[in-house]
C-alpha cells in the first residue's frame, strides 16, 4: 500500500479537498473551502496545514477568514442552502471560547438539517501540560471538554484521540454530512497535538471519492395508501417544506398542483416551492401564515405534508388543522417526520421521485369544483390585503410592511432575500412574493438572532460557485444586528457585495409586540436610557447609538434614510442603486415598529401567567385560555 507521511491537519485538509457529492447529473466538491479563526489550539495544525496546502494548491482548499466563530457555521449554512444541500464550508476554530463560540451555529444547521462541517480543536490528548490554557478541569471528569457540549447539537460527533482514528471519522463524518436524512452539524474534535502529530497515509484515505446523494423511491404500499387518501379527500391541502428545495421537486410539484388543484402552503423553509403568482399557491401556512393559506388548512380533511417537520409555527401550535379526523399523508426523506402527527400513512422518500409517482397513480384526479373556486377566491382576497399593505402611506416613519414592498420593488425576480429573526420572518412569509426557488431564504428552524449578514455572506459565496449572479439582499432589524455586525468586515476585505437593509426601529420590535400580547407591556424591549426613579429602561430617551456610523467605520458603502413623506420611495431607490454598484452597500432605515403587517388568522402558543396582579396580564391570560381551546391533540 502506497501511503504518504503526512499530520493529521494536512491529511485532513487533502482528505476533504477530494470530496464530491453527486446529485443526479451534479457533480460538485462537498467541502469546497474552509473559514477559520485561528488560535493556538489550531494554529500549527489546520493552520499550518491550510497554509501548506495554499502553497502546494491553491484550489484544493481555500482559506476565508472570518470575524466571529458562530458566523463561520451560518456562512457554511447559507452556502449549504443556496446549493440544496449538496456542498457546504468547513469551519475551524481554536480550543475553549474559540470553539465554544460555534455552539449556536451548530444548533442552527441541526435544526434546520443543512450540513456544516465542524472542526473546533481540543485540549491536549496526551494531557502531558494539564491544565493547558483554556481547558475545563472537572473533578468527577478529567477528559470532559468544552468541544464534549457539541454533542447534543450535532447530527455527528466525535474526537480523534491518536492520528490513527482519523480514515475512519472522517469517512463517518462524510456519510452524515452527505445524508439527507441525517444531515445537520458534522464536528470533528481535534486536540490540539494530534492535529500535528505525523501518521502514515494510505494514497486511496486521498483519493477522489463520491458520495450519491439517495433520492429513494416511495415503497409501494406507502404509495397506495397515500393515493387511496388524496382520492377520498374532499379538501386536501399541501404543506410544502424545505425537503422540495432540497430534492429540487419545485417543477415536481408544480405539475402535481395544477394537476390535481390541490392548493398548497408553504413553510418558511419551503419559501419558493411555488413562486407567489400561481394558481394552487396560498403562501405561508401556520402562526406567520396568510388567512387564504390558514382557512384551507383549518378546512383540510387530507393534509399532505412534503418535506417539513411541522414545526410548531407550521402546525400554528396544533390550531392550523381543526377538521375532524383530519390525516396527515406525510413524505418525507426521513423517518423521524414522515411519521409526525401519529400518521399511519407515512411516505419514507424523496420530495421529487414521490410527487412524480402520485401524480402519475393519480390519473386524471381534480379536486372538487367547489373547492377549487374558494381556492381562487382565497387567493384574490389575500393577494388584494397584500397589495394594500405593501404601498406607501406617505408616514413620517414607515410601517415595516412597506419597507418590505420598497424592497420587493426594487429587486430582480431571481434575487435572495435573506432573513432569519424578529418581526421581519414572519411579515415576510406573508407579505414577500417569492418569485424564485432560491430567492427566499429566511432561517427559522433555530430564528438565531445575528445570522442575517452572515448567512447572506454564505449564500453570495455559493452562488458565485455556482457562477450566479443575482444579488444577495439582507434585511435585518437593529436589535439583531447588533448581536452579530462584524462579518460587514469580511464583505469589505473580500469583496463580496450583498445589499443589507438595516431597519432601526430603536429595540426589539417582534418580542415588543409578543410582551404585549403576554400583558408585559413591552417591558425590557426599548433601546433606551435607564430611568433610575423607575429602574427601568421605559421612558428615558432613546440612545444615541449611530449604526449608520458603525457600519460606515467597517468601509462598506452607508445609505441612510432620514424620516419623511418619501421615505419609502427613496428606499425603493437606494435599493436599486446598490444592486447596480459593484461592492456592498447597507441601507439604514428608520421604521414604526407599532405599525403592524396585516393579521393572518395564525397563533403562536407562548404561555402567559397563569396568576398576575396586572390586569393587563390576567386580561391576556383570558386571551390566551381562548386561543388554547382550539388546539388539537394530534399524536406524536
């Protein structure tokens, strides 16, 4: 056996530069580059062997730099997404915080099932210098570690303790990461000797290898039973998730919808299943649901999930579905959600090879005339509230609904608009009208406060792999970015150009509006001076913080939008100007963040006191009590 004398690190970094996914008739490298911050627990081994490789083969794994440890994994997610699941980045970082600080990525990519790569180093295998900097010493556990807390949010964990254990982690590590059904986050403890200690390479650990990404076909009886339902049905409904983007079953479902008439709801993650203006499409189903999408599915005596995990904001915390003896027809790739609800009629397939095999079983199958007539009307009602609220008002500030139409107006029909916590999720599952199958982009698995600048880095990353060209538009609320601003740092050094619409709203716009709803009153969400007399932050003045000024200080190009009458239409202009400037632009707008979008007759089950000596608390308690009577007791 012919082997090469090689560290961990650079066997590695050669190992993952010779992976290819193969989806069908796509060919792409899996693990196309590798971001890092570097430490001394990573620095002579990844790190050297990154600079080794940079030396020797520049293509084989590039190096991006990065800003914040936690951003490293969203940028590996966004570019996951943005290229279906078949490639995502590597990200590495150094022992103790350096690692700690991806533990919120990492549970985002497993709750979202998008692969990410993660390679944090450890503390000394040989323990020979115990205590090291930065290692945790409990008494009961000398080999417990800060990497040991990746465990609980990763699809795949473990830690090569002798260079030895390296071919065959990182051979499981690539079955997981190239699993739609297991997919999430991959992390590969790496104490920080090992990562330099030498071992004998076999050429074949090296070699170019694939891995085929499974579409399995529907079992025959699963089959049966799911056209037997969809046939007795009188009011279907589909639920379309992320899985259609992933297996690319938009055109799949597409031909099945206007086939059979059966309308269809997506989730925030099956934003773009079908673009906005088709017959069959209701939009966003659930708690941040249209009322045309929410009234069909409280109707629904069939409800044929594809590809979603029915979160609760899908399911409208078990309201969205109130007809009696509702079934769930449920495909999904993996077992775990196409079994959810207690359905008997699970599908354990792929989104594409499934919709075709129905429709075909499905024959010449329509849906009741009756039905398909509420369908249009729903459709036009909701479309006509839309149309409302997105046009200006001409509002000294304006409402963020008509920020959102500014920006739809100014974009191309192919461009992504990222998103992924606040009020903004949920207005834009209502209100933005996707027009492609990757222009909407919106994390809501985990909602992580801080992705929007870092995923839409990742995302324009994928799509200049991909040789794409459309922009990247980012739209994020003061409150989160300003838990995570620094990657504008990467856009600049790098230059990847994305469009980011800062919207200052002076707090927490989505958990304001949620306090009140609880009877709190907003407590705790302003951005304002501490009241000493009322020890509280309620009626200072607002603070003085410029984050037009802050973003400007990091060398991207600054818009700002003072208040006014033409607010939205000089919005509406900016936008159009950064999408035509060839480097990074961030706009800032002020908002009202008392202006709501347009109700959509979904709920969101958040627990309120059961005993208060507020009034407005005991009051919402009522509230609360009555919204909670429609919840169903669906099985698992």
């Amino acid at each position: 056996m012919t082997t090469r004398r090689m560290t961990v690190g650079q066997a590695l970094v050669a190992f993952l530069g010779n992976q290819w996914t193969v989806d069908g008739d796509v060919r792409e490298r899996t693990v196309p580059g590798m971001l890092g911050i570097f430490g001394h627990g990573n620095v002579a081994g990844l790190g050297q062997a990154l600079k080794q490789a940079n030396v020797q083969d520049p293509a084989l794994m590039p190096y991006y730099q990065a800003r914040n440890e936690q951003a490293m994994v969203h940028q590996a997610v966004g570019y996951a997404r943005i290229h279906r699941r078949r490639a995502t980045l590597a990200a590495t970082a150094s022992v103790g915080p350096g690692a700690a600080n991806m533990l919120t990525g990492a549970a985002l990519a497993t709750a979202n099932r998008l692969p990410a790569l993660l390679l944090p180093s450890d503390t000394f295998a040989t323990r020979v210098a115990d205590p090291v900097l930065q290692q945790l010493e409990h008494p009961h556990d000398l080999g417990m570690q800060v990497t040991d807390v990746f465990r609980p949010v990763s699809r795949f964990f473990d830690r090569v303790q002798r260079p030895e254990q390296l071919f065959s982690i990182a051979l499981a590590a690539m079955r997981v990461l190239t699993d739609p059904a297991e997919t999430g986050a991959v992390t590969i403890a790496l104490p920080e000797d090992v990562q330099a200690e030498a071992l004998d390479v076999p050429e074949e650990f090296l070699a170019p290898r694939e891995w085929h990404l499974r579409r399995p076909l529907p079992e025959r009886w699963a089959l049966t039973a799911a056209v037997e339902a969809i046939r007795s049905a009188e009011r279907p409904f589909i639920v379309a998730g992320g899985g259609v983007l992933y297996s690319g079953a938009e055109d799949a479902l597409r031909a099945f919808a206007e086939q059979t008439g059966i309308p269809v709801g997506t989730t925030q993650a099956g934003g773009g299943a079908l673009p906005w203006d088709h017959p069959q499409y209701l939009g966003g189903v659930g708690a941040t649901g249209t009322t045309a999408a929410n009234r069909l599915a409280a109707e629904a005596d069939v409800v044929i999930g594809i590809g979603t995990r029915y979160s609760d904001f899908t399911t409208a915390s078990r309201t969205a579905f109130q007809a009696e003896g509702v079934r769930f027809v449920n495909v999904n790739v993996a077992a775990f959600d196409a079994y959810k609800h207690g359905t008997e009629l699970p599908v354990i397939a792929d989104a594409r090879e499934t919709l075709e095999a129905l429709r075909g079983a499905l024959g010449g199958h329509r849906i009741p005339a009756a039905l398909a007539d509420r369908v249009a009307a729903e459709k036009r009602s909701w479309d006509a509230v839309v149309d409302a609220a997105l046009a200006p008002t001409g509002a000294e500030l304006p409402g963020q609904s008509e920020i959102i139409g500014a920006v739809q107006a100014a974009s191309a029909p192919r461009d992504v608009v990222v998103q992924a916590a606040g009020s903004l999720p949920g207005d834009l599952h209502k209100l933005w009208r996707v027009r492609d199958p990757l222009g909407y982009h919106v994390e809501y698995a985990f909602s992580t406060m801080g992705y929007e600048i870092a995923g839409g880095l990742g995302v324009k990353r994928g799509l200049e792999a991909l040789g794409d060209d459309r922009d990247v538009i980012v739209m994020v609320g003061d409150g989160s970015y300003l838990m995570l601003h620094t990657e504008l740092v990467t856009a600049v050094a790098e230059g990847i150009k994305i469009v980011v619409v800062l919207i200052q709203n002076q707090g927490f716009a989505s958990i304001g509006h949620l306090s009140e709803t609880i009877g709190s009153d907003r407590f705790g969400t302003r951005y304002r001076y501490r009241d000493a007399e009322g020890v509280n932050f309620e009626r200072g003045d607002f603070l003085p913080v410029d984050l037009a000024a802050n973003a400007r200080s990091y060398g991207i190009d600054v818009v700002e939008i003072a208040p006014g009458a033409d607010a939205v239409a000089r919005l509406s202009e900016a936008v159009a100007a950064a999408k035509a400037s060839p480097t990074s632009t961030l706009i800032h707008v002020e908002s009202d963040p008392f202006l709501y979008a347009p109700d959509g007759e979904g709920w969101w089950d958040v627990p309120v006191a059961e005993v208060s000596e507020l009034e407005s608390t005991r009051t919402a308690r009522e509230e609360y009590m009555e919204q909670r009577r429609r919840q169903r007791p669906l099985l698992g």
